[in-house]
C-alpha cells in the first residue's frame, strides 16, 4: 500500500487498488482536510509498503503545492 507523512504527523494510508507489469495504483479522496493539510506543510513524504510494517519514503517538497493546486480547478 502507499502511505502518507506531511512533515512529521501520519496522515494515512491507502491500500493498492489495483497492480499492473509497470506498477500499482492506490487511490485517495483528496477531501479539503487533506487539502489543506498539503498546503500548509512544508514536506510530504509517501511511503510505499513492501510489508504491511515495512516500506520506502519518497520526499517530496510542498512548496507551491497551494498555486498548482487552484490551478488544475
């Protein structure tokens, strides 16, 4: 599954959805708390489980997340 970090708090995980040769997809709401959870962080990380207790964090900055957002509206 995939999980999320926004700075140092956990803010969920999502179970894959569905796996393909090239990958897997896990999808999530993307509701207005998470929203502004990601516009108010400084660093996301998303986890990627190989094991329900086991997995790999992919940093990934926040900066201008708010503008790029509205933008796709």
């Amino acid at each position: 599954g995939l999980g999320l970090k926004i700075d140092d708090t956990d803010v969920g995980r999502a179970g894959f959805v569905r796996c393909l040769p090239n990958g897997c997809v896990a999808e999530v709401v993307m509701d207005d708390a998470l929203v502004s959870k990601l516009r108010q962080g400084k660093q996301a990380t998303f986890i990627i489980f190989q094991t329900p207790e086991e997995g790999i964090g992919i940093p990934l900055g926040l900066n201008g997340f708010g503008p790029g957002f509205d933008a796709l509206k």
